[in-house]
C-alpha cells in the first residue's frame, strides 16, 4: 500500500493544471540533493487508499484538473488502481519519477509523465541543462520549455 507525507493543491508542478498533488513515502532512489529526503523512509505518512483519494476527489470536485503523485512507481499495482481512480473522475494525472520510464499499464492511465533522475549539478525542468524530461504522453510533446522563465 501506498503512503503519502503530503498532499496540497498545486499549480506549477503540471503546466496549465491545478493539481491535488501527493508526495509518496518511500522513494528507493536515494538521489543525492533531494530535497525530500526525508520521504525516503517507506513507514512514514498516511495510508493512501482508494477510498480516502475518492474522498479526496470528491471534495475537490471542479475544483481541480489532475491528480500528481510524486513518486510511487515502485508500487505500481497500487499506483494504478489510484491512477484509474482518477481518470474515471474525468481528471487528468500526472507522475513525477526519477526513473527514464514507467510500464506501458502505469503510462496508459497517465496524461503527463516527469521522468530523470535529480540531478543537482543539472538542475530541475526548470534549468535548459536539465536530464529531466516532463512529456505529455497524449501527444508524445516535451513539454520543458513551460518551466523555463524567460
């Protein structure tokens, strides 16, 4: 089961998106500068049910246009039941994941996908040197040059 140690409501993770976003707990990459280290530990946090994201949903109803999970891919039968979840609410999602890519089950529920390890000396989707690469996968489209500040 998938922990989380936050949820808000965010409107620059996913370009054009207002999103109910959940940091997942126990991340396994252990990428050097992470500034959610602490995130690492997988016993941390609050269960992250179907039940409690359609309570979630519901409460936000028209509120939001997707659901962001930073991390979880390492728990990917969990993952997709929520993802699916989210997607039968009319939402689009989004997954934040240091790894180059996810399995076609998680990507075929997913609108937007962040892919790249944290690398400081690159920077984030903000830097033009970034390895990381946010794509939306209804059209295949790096989607990068919306974090950068001109």
């Amino acid at each position: 089961m998938l922990r989380f140690t936050a949820e808000q409501i965010v409107f620059q993770e996913v370009p054009g998106e207002v999103s109910l976003a959940f940091t997942i707990a126990g991340c396994p990459l252990g990428c050097k500068g992470c500034h959610s280290s602490y995130t690492w530990r997988a016993d941390i946090g609050c269960l992250l049910t179907p039940e409690y994201l359609s309570h979630r949903l519901q409460s936000y109803q028209g509120l939001i246009s997707c659901v962001l999970f930073l991390g979880g891919e390492w728990q990917p039968q969990h993952l997709l039941v929520l993802l699916t979840l989210a997607r039968a609410a009319g939402l689009h999602t989004c997954l934040y994941t240091g790894l180059d890519d996810v399995s076609p089950d998680l990507k075929q529920q997913l609108t937007y996908l962040k892919t790249g390890r944290w690398l400081q000396e690159l920077g984030g989707l903000n830097s033009p040197t970034t390895n990381q690469i946010f794509t939306d996968l209804r059209t295949g489209q790096c989607l990068n040059h919306l974090f950068i500040q001109k």
